[in-house]
C-alpha cells in the first residue's frame, strides 16, 4: 500500500487495463498512478502481472459472490489469496453483486454443482441478503491480507423480493460492516436513471466517508434501458456526481474504467485532467 501512503492528501489516478494500454502508458509516462486488473484476468493470464515494474496493481475481483448464498471454490479463493500476495494490491475492490448460483439441472437427476453465472448480477436488496453479506463478509476476515471493499451494482430492472433502493441497500451494508466501498459512479447513474430517482438527491445519501476507491466509466441507452459500456467515454451526469463526492470525501484512488476497446487517447487524456481536478479542488 506504499504508493498509497506516499501522498495521503492526493486520490491516485488509475486505468483499468484494456486494450491499448500499453501503449498508452509508454506515451504518457507517469500521467497515471496505477492500474487496476481483474483477479480472473490475472488467473488466466499470469504473465500480466509484470506490468508491477512499470506501476502498481489494484486488484479488481467478480469471483467471490459476496451477495450471494453461494460460496466460492476453496481453489478460487486459494488462488485470489496468490495473486493478492504477488500484485501487493492495497485492497481488493469486489462487486456487491452474486456470480454463482444452484445447478439447473432436471429435478429427477438434480446436480448440486454450483452454477457461475459468468457476470455478477444485482442481488435482491433486502434484509436477507444484508445479513448474507456480513456473514460472507465475516467469513473472508482472516482470510485475506488486504482489506475487501464492496462495489455497488448496476440496477437494470426491479429485482423480485426487494425491500429496499440501492441506497439503502449500501447504506445498510456499510452499517453492519466495517467495509470501505467502492463507489462506481457509472453503476450508480445507471440505477438511479433505470429506476428513476435523482442521482444527484440519492447520491448525498450514501456513506461516502466509507468511499476507498471510484470507478468511472460509460454507460448507454438501448430500448428504454441504461446498460454499462466501458467502451464508452462517461456521460456530464457521471462527472457531475463526481463532484458531489468530492465535495465530502477524499477517496484513496479513482480508476477509469475505459477497457473494452483502445480509447482514444485525446479522451483519456482529458477525462483524466477532468477527474484530477474535480478531486484536487479545495
């Protein structure tokens, strides 16, 4: 966590690694702080990890389903708790989200091998799910080296069986934990545009002094839905929301996350100039 207490009075500015990254950094030496990798990027392509000697790893996870009901393999644990070791990453950012669930299989022959959905989805917000987080989240205490800070999720649609908003959903959360959180700001103007709250008005809600680290990144529009594009470039909302929470909270780093195709560097450029200045204004 060094390059993190160099400069405690200074959020560090991080790309999540994507295409065109490379060349980006080896044109802008010294521009960003970090970058943030996925864990199963790294499981898969280890080699990766030597990009440490030319900046620090922030280590990115959507494996361990901690809004779900169930647990991750012991070997993906085992190996989550490697890469940790390896990457010397300050914190483990993890979606606040569930990416296993039961086997389907046919009720006459029925397989109780877990199934990996591929892509953490929103889980019911409500109180069963708060308490199956802070049971999770108790049970990764001693596990890990490094703190797990909780992302929040992307809200497409009325999850059946909810009680609550996002908001309060996190908000309980954060209450009934000791966790930081991982504010993306994107994931949070999807939710509040799909279920039509003001973002601006909800965002004052959350516990932002609890924010470790924000994520930016785009999103768009397809058949009265809001998705997440990190192929796209951040919308005014995006930055506008930004500004709330630097208002109030000083958080650790900010990652752009703009991974899915080879940015234009004109973009990232200014998109990482307009961030810097929006957390460095007094």
């Amino acid at each position: 966590m060094k390059f993190f207490e160099a400069d405690e009075g200074r959020t560090q500015i991080g790309l999540a690694y994507g295409p065109g990254f490379e060349g980006f950094i080896a044109s802008n030496a010294g521009l960003i702080d970090y970058v943030e990798i996925p864990f199963e990027q790294l499981r898969h392509t280890p080699q990766l990890g030597i990009i440490q000697e030319q900046l620090p790893i922030v280590l990115h996870c959507a494996s361990l389903s901690v809004a779900g009901f169930i647990a991750p393999s012991d070997a993906t644990v085992d190996a989550l708790v490697d890469r940790v070791r390896h990457t010397r990453t300050p914190w483990i950012g993890e979606h606040l989200a569930f990416v296993s669930a039961d086997g389907i299989t046919e009720e006459a022959d029925r397989d109780l091998t877990p199934t990996n959905l591929t892509y953490t989805l929103c889980p019911q917000l409500s109180d069963e799910t708060v308490q199956r987080v802070v049971e999770n989240m108790a049970s990764f205490k001693d596990v890990f080296s490094v703190p797990l800070i909780l992302e929040n999720s992307p809200q497409y649609f009325p999850v059946p069986g909810s009680t609550m908003n996002m908001v309060d959903f996190v908000s309980e959360v954060a209450s009934q934990t000791d966790t930081g959180l991982l504010l993306d700001l994107s994931h949070f103007a999807i939710t509040s545009l799909n279920t039509k709250v003001d973002a601006v008005k909800e965002i004052d809600r959350l516990p932002l002094e609890r924010v470790v680290e924000i994520h930016v990144s785009g999103y768009n529009e397809q058949e009265g839905v809001v998705w997440d594009d990190h192929a796209a470039p951040a919308s005014a909302l995006v930055f506008d929301l930004l500004a709330r929470v630097a208002a109030r909270a000083r958080p650790k780093a900010l990652t752009l996350e703009y991974n899915w195709l080879t940015f234009p560097t004109s973009v990232l450029l200014s998109h990482i100039e307009r961030s810097r200045a929006l957390l460095e204004r007094v």
